[in-house]
C-alpha cells in the first residue's frame, strides 16, 4: 500500500446534524437536519488547510436537507428539502426556483456533461431524475429553468439509489437494482440486493455504474452488461466515489481505497462514523453526523515514486497517464524501465530485453545486468534502482542468449537511429557516435557467443564488425579459440600478429592450426597490396615444403592471380632458382599469361636446364617469347631443335631449314609446309646429298603446289621422264584447274559489273519531283531549296536529317 491521499479534519464537533455534503472548486456546502446551510471556504497551502465558516443560511430549509448537488458551471445549486427539489443561485444561495411536481420526493440524481460546440464555446447540459414514490421524473436545464425531459418512468418499488449512464438510469430498489432505458422506458433485471444493505450505485468518469452488492463493487455498462471483476471491501460499502484510478469507499469504521484495475488495497484511513462523500476537483470530503474530514491527493508525481520504490509499477504506470503531458514521458520511462528490471529479476529474460528494445533503453544498462561483460570504467558508473541477484548456471546463459538477440537487434537498426535515439543508446560512454555504440555491441556480442554458443563466433567475426580488436583478442585467448582469432585478425588488417600465430602453430600436433595449409591458405588471402609481408612469411614455408609454398603463388584463386609476377619471379631466382621454372610454367599455362618478357624468360631458363626435349616443347606451344633475345642462348648442339623453331620465328626459314634437314627430314618437311617457298631449297638439299628417291617422293607429293617450270631446272639432265610422269601430271592438272577457276571468277565479274551499270542507268533515269510543299520525312518542315536525299521508298529528307539518323 502507499499514500495516495491524506486526511484531514475541516469540521469537527459540529453543534448541528450533518445529513449532507457538495463541494466546487475550494467552497464545501453543509446541509443540515435542522434545514441550516453552512458555506465554508477552504484555503490550502500545501501541508496544511484553513477552514472559514463563510455563511450560515438558517432560513434555508424549514425541514432538512436531504441532499445537495453543486452545478458550478451553470451557477446554480440543486438541493431536496422537505420532499421537493429547489433549485437556488450558487453564489447568492437566492432561489430561483421551486419544481412542485416533485412533491414528495425521495432522492434525486444529476447527470452534467460539458461539450465543445463548433465555434469552440463550452456548454454544459445537466439532466435531472428525482425519485417521486414509485415514479422516476426526467428533466433538462434550459433557459435558467428545468423543463420535462421525458414522461415520468414507472418502478416496481420505491428507489433507494439512483444514476445515470448515457441514456440509462440505474434504479437501487429494497430487493434488486433495475436499468431503465429513458428512450423505450424497458427495464431490465440487473441482480438483487443483499440483504440489510442498502443499495449504493454512482456513476464513473468513463459512463459506466459501479454497483455495491453485499461486500462487492461490480461494474456495468449502460446497456447492463458486466465489465471487469468486482472489488472486494472489507465492509459493506455506505457511499462510493470515483477518483481515477481509485474508488473510494466509505465504510462504518474506514474509508477503502482501491484501484479499479488492479482491484488492489492501496490505502486504508481510519474514520469512525462516516456517511456521505463528494468530490471537487482538488479534494474528497466526507462527512459524518457532526465531522467533515478531507482527503486530500497526494501529487501525481509524489505517487508515482513511491509506488516505484514499493515495485507497484502497474499502478504507477496507472498514475503516469494523470500527470502533466510534458511530465508523462520521463516517469512512464522509469516505470517501465523498473517493470523490465523485475522481468530481468524473474527470470523473464526474453520479455525483460524486449522492454529494453522498446524502451530505447542506454545499452551499457542492459550490458551491465551481466557482470563482466562492461569495461571497468563503465560498470562502476550503473546503478540500479532494483536489487539484482547474480545470475548463475543455466540462468546465466539463458540470460546471456536474450543478452545476444538483444544485441543483434540494435545492431541490425544502428544504421536508421537518429541524433536524439542515439543519444539515450549512447549513455555512460565517453563519445555519443554510431562508431563507439557499435563497437560496444559488436564486441559484447562476441563476448555473449563465447559463454553460450560459440558456433556464431566465426559467422561475427566475418562480418563487417566493429569489434574493439584487444578485448576481442584477449576473449578469443582466453576461450582457446584460435580459428576464430586467426578471423579476428584477418578482418582487422594485423596480418602480421596473424602470421606470427600461424608459424607457431604449424609444428604444433593436436593444435587446430598445425601444419603448412592454414599458412599457405592465408597467405594466398593476403593480396598484392601486402606482397612484401606475403614474400617475407612465404620462406619459411617454402623452407619446409617447396610445393606447398609453390601453391601460394599458383593456385587458381582471384588474390593469387591477381599477384604481381615479376617480384614473384624475382624473389623465386633469387632464393629458391629450382621453383621459378615451374612457377613460370604454371602461370603460363593456367593463366594464359600474354606479357612476352615472361614467356622469354622461361625460354632461358628452359635452355639453362639439360633436358632440351621441354625447352622444345615449349617453344612449339607458346607463339609470345622474344625470339631476338632467345636466339643468343642457342649455341648448344644440343638445342638445334629449339634453335629451327626460333629461326622460324625470325623468318630465317632457309637457315632454319638447311639447320633442321641433315638431322630430321620430317621436320624439314613440315618446315617447307609451313612455308612453301622452302621446297626448292630442300629439293636442292636432296639433290645434292643424293637423295634422288626421297626428292622424287616428295615431288609426287606436294607436286601439285610447286612451280613445275622452276622444279624442272633444278632436276638433273640425266633424270628419266618417266620418274617424274607422276609430278608433271599433277602439276600441268594443278595449272588448268588454276587457269579454270580464273576464267571463271572473270565472268562472274563481268556479269556484276553489268548488272551493277544496269542498276546504276535505272536509278539515274528515275525522276523526283521536289514542290514547294514537301516536307522533310523526320523533322516535318519544308525542304525548300535545302539539299536533300531520296530515300528507295521514295520518302524525302533533308541531308542533315539523313546524316543525324545514320548517326
């Protein structure tokens, strides 16, 4: 329970009989037994009131006052004397006047609404229902008078208690409460009444009834229908009022109060003898025959911190909606926040992180909830305003996991927060950037996954994360995790720390970076733009493993391609001479490398070495060395083969040719196919060396290719014409398909320069008649005396149009 108002004594000992109460504004009207009316003004400072006995009226009533209803709107003062209702000046107390029909009157109940018209004025309309024996009369306030509202309303029996809801009156009988519609006059059943008790219903702020039934308070709407629980009090309830969120109830030894929502006991007062209640709108009187006490409200915001204190969020969060607009929001942040701070403390660890999302709480907040997850500099900073117990066990990494969502949420909405968001999320850190806000969730976020699932560590740290490298180092250490760290350091550029972890693990068994691949694969990662750090880590490698460290610089991968050869080749002759042959080999031809002056050096290198058969291979499959440079290093007997090849290349085909036919005649043969102007020469070679039979085979052969008269000078006279039947037929053959094929492409040009003339002749003799009128076929305006073009369908353009439309 809390203080939510507090009691005070404005009249005692009255020498009177108290029989009814109103209040407006700081003015409380006593009605008396006696037909006195006592008007009292009351002055409040805050801790304390004054009370002034302002008037006293003794001509009031000749009979008691029944009852008293206050319209400070409409200044006038409703009140039932002597069994009728008079209507008096609220100020002047003068009567104004006297409803005679209600001769014999019980009770009465008014319904006041203040509406906003469209030009903005406010109105206020008041209905009236007096209980007449078993009648209920209806009347409205008009022209400073109350005229019939409707026709009177019959009841089973004599009311007890009357109220209005919209356009129901609750009727409060000797045995059971009724609702009567005005508009039909239907009545229906509600429920009955305990026995020796007398019924009690008032109407609430929101339009509904709260109905009194034995120890219970339920609540109707207009239409009868029941809404939420009952409240319970410990007494039979002899008056109610509404003060939201309280209802307030005046019991024979205590005035209860508790909430409408929660149904919960907020304050008890002790108070012997109370009767009646009213309310203005700073206080709640309550009189007894001879006493008046007034409950005064504690301040909103005074309820609200100590409902905090208590943990009472619920209510408080209640209170928060009565407060000042431009106060709402900082209390309704350190309710909520407590509430997500209990959920934290049940172990509502999902629930609790969803508060926190919701409420943009500050994230070094949230973190701090988890011991050791903070810098120590910010942790000593956090104070809760709750008690919080460590967590442990499987309480600690459920807590931790909700932690990590929480994180990742933040993370994923980092990007879209403005200034002023920024700024809460930012709090107890030493900058309010986006930067240091993501470094802290991204390095908390590692630190989360390590303690619970640590399969997301790599995942985080291949991402673009902001992760403060030392703290995430000195995790992934302290967690054995040297996967992991080698990914920390790959995406925070410290290639060099990565490389030293690397080369001390290699030789280490069981340790999950042992041997050369997680080396060689690393450097392979690093790039060109780290060449002296990649060539400085690739020796020791090397050192233990030439192929393996080979497959640095050759495996078909983008970073490895991309490598600058040269410094490669370089580093490679220089330290390791044995491997540059088969790197450059590799590049060559997985790469189809086109720069010449790399092809040109394998072609040395290859003529370096003793096998002279790859050197020969190679200069028959690559077409891009530099033949000038190569031909120098040639001199070697036993690179002849290498030597035709490069002679070939520098068109030197006859030294070639006279190089290649003592050793190899097929070669020298496919060397004359390769360039036919050879064949006299190796016929000569033949000739000379004697070879009659081999020159007389290769005549019959290729026969057909040569010139006959040339090849029959170079034969020796002695020659028999029979041996070489075979080459002159084929060769006088060769000459009239020659001559054939000749013919032939000449009539074919004959016949298209006709037909090219004829064409010519049909498209000058056709006529184009140009009138002043004619307009261009793209841009529409007049052609004139412009030069134009005809087109073959025979549109007309301007030559510009033509010219811009070929474009």
């Amino acid at each position: 329970m809390h203080n939510a108002f507090q009691l005070e004594a404005v009249i005692e000992k009255l020498p009177l009989t108290i029989e009814c109460i109103t209040c407006f504004e700081n003015t409380l009207l006593v009605g008396t037994r006696e037909g006195h009316l006592l008007v009292y003004s009351i002055r409040s400072d805050g801790a304390s009131c004054s009370v002034n006995l302002d008037n006293t009226h003794k001509s009031f009533s000749k009979k008691r006052i029944a009852q008293l209803y206050a319209a400070r709107a409409l200044r006038i003062l409703i009140s039932l004397s002597d069994s009728v209702v008079s209507v008096h000046d609220l100020f002047s107390l003068a009567p104004i006047s006297v409803l005679q029909k209600t001769r014999g009157a019980a009770l009465f109940a008014v319904h006041a609404e203040e509406v906003k018209t469209q030009t903005g004025e406010v109105q206020c309309t008041l209905r009236l229902c007096v209980a007449v024996k078993r009648k209920l009369q209806l009347y409205y306030w008009k022209k400073k008078e109350f005229q019939d509202f409707k026709e009177d309303l019959a009841v089973p029996d004599t009311p007890r208690v009357i109220a209005f809801s919209l356009d129901s009156i609750c009727v409060g009988l000797k045995r059971d409460y009724h609702l009567i519609n005005m508009n039909t006059g239907e009545i229906r059943e509600l429920f009955p009444v305990s026995r020796d008790v007398e019924p009690v219903a008032i109407a609430l702020c929101d339009s509904r009834l709260a109905v009194t039934q034995d120890l219970k308070t339920v609540f109707v709407d207009s239409e009868g229908n029941l809404h939420r629980q009952a409240l319970q009090w410990t007494e039979s309830p002899l008056d109610m009022i509404h003060w939201p969120p309280y209802m307030l109830s005046v019991l024979p030894r205590y005035v209860e109060i508790r909430t409408v929502e929660s149904r919960a006991l907020v304050q008890s007062l002790e108070l012997e003898g109370g009767q009646h209640v009213a309310k203005s709108t700073q206080a709640v009187f309550v009189c007894s025959a001879k006493h008046v006490w007034r409950l005064r409200p504690v301040p909103i915001a005074g309820q609200v911190e100590e409902l905090l204190q208590q943990e009472q969020v619920d209510l408080a969060l209640e209170l928060v909606d009565l407060l000042p607009a431009e106060e709402q929001s900082a209390h309704r942040q350190a309710a909520e926040f407590r509430r997500a701070l209990q959920l934290f403390r049940g172990r509502r660890f999902e629930d609790a992180m969803q508060q926190f999302l919701e409420l943009h709480t500050a994230v070094t907040l949230v973190i701090g909830l988890f011991p050791g997850l903070l810098p120590a500099e910010i942790q000593s900073a956090i104070h809760y305003p709750l008690q919080l117990p460590p967590l442990s066990g499987s309480d600690a990494e459920k807590g931790l996991e909700a932690l990590a969502g929480y994180l990742t949420q933040i993370r994923n909405s980092l990007a879209s927060v403005n200034d002023a968001l920024l700024e809460r999320l930012s709090a107890h850190l030493l900058s309010t950037s986006k930067e240091h806000l993501a470094m802290l969730v991204d390095t908390t976020l590692l630190k989360c996954y390590l303690r619970t699932t640590d399969a997301l560590v790599a995942p985080l740290l291949r991402l673009d994360n902001v992760c403060v490298p030392e703290e995430a180092e000195r995790e992934l250490k302290a967690h054995g995790k040297l996967q992991e760290l080698l990914i920390l350091y790959e995406k925070k550029q410290m290639h060099k720390q990565a490389l030293e972890l690397l080369r001390k693990h290699a030789s280490q068994e069981g340790s999950t970076l042992s041997g050369l691949d997680p080396s060689v694969r690393y450097l392979q990662r690093l790039g060109a733009q780290h060449i002296d750090l990649l060539v400085t880590n690739a020796r020791w490698v090397l050192g233990q493993s030439p192929q393996q460290g080979l497959a640095i610089f050759t495996d078909d991968l983008p970073e490895v391609e991309a490598l600058p050869r040269e410094r490669i080749l370089a580093f490679l002759e220089d330290e390791f001479p044995t491997l540059a042959v088969e790197y450059l080999q590799r590049i060559l031809h997985q790469w189809d490398e086109p720069r010449p002056e790399l092809h040109t050096r394998l072609a040395l290198l290859l003529a370096e070495q003793p096998d002279a058969e790859a050197l020969a291979q190679f200069l028959d499959w690559s077409d891009r060395y530099q033949p000038e440079r190569l031909i120098h290093a040639l001199h070697n007997d036993a690179l002849w083969r290498s030597r035709v090849s490069v002679l070939m290349r520098l068109g030197h085909g006859e030294e070639a040719l006279r190089l290649a036919a003592p050793r190899d005649p097929d070669l020298a043969e496919r060397l004359c196919q390769e360039e036919l102007g050879l064949f006299s020469l190796w016929l000569q070679l033949l000739l000379s060396s004697k070879e009659m039979e081999r020159a007389v085979e290769l005549l019959s052969r290729f026969g057909s290719s040569l010139d006959p008269l040339r090849i029959v000078d170079l034969l020796p006279r002695d020659l028999k014409l029979q041996r070489m039947a075979h080459f002159l037929v084929e060769a006088l053959l060769a000459l009239t398909r020659r001559r054939r094929d000749a013919q032939v492409l000449k009539s074919l040009s004959t016949s298209a320069l006709l037909q090219a003339r004829e064409q010519r002749m049909a498209a000058q003799a056709r006529k184009t008649v140009l009138s002043e009128d004619e307009n261009c076929h793209v841009c529409r305006r007049r052609i004139g005396l412009s030069a134009f073009a005809r087109m073959p369908d025979g549109a007309l353009l301007h030559l510009g149009c033509l010219k811009r439309d070929l474009q």
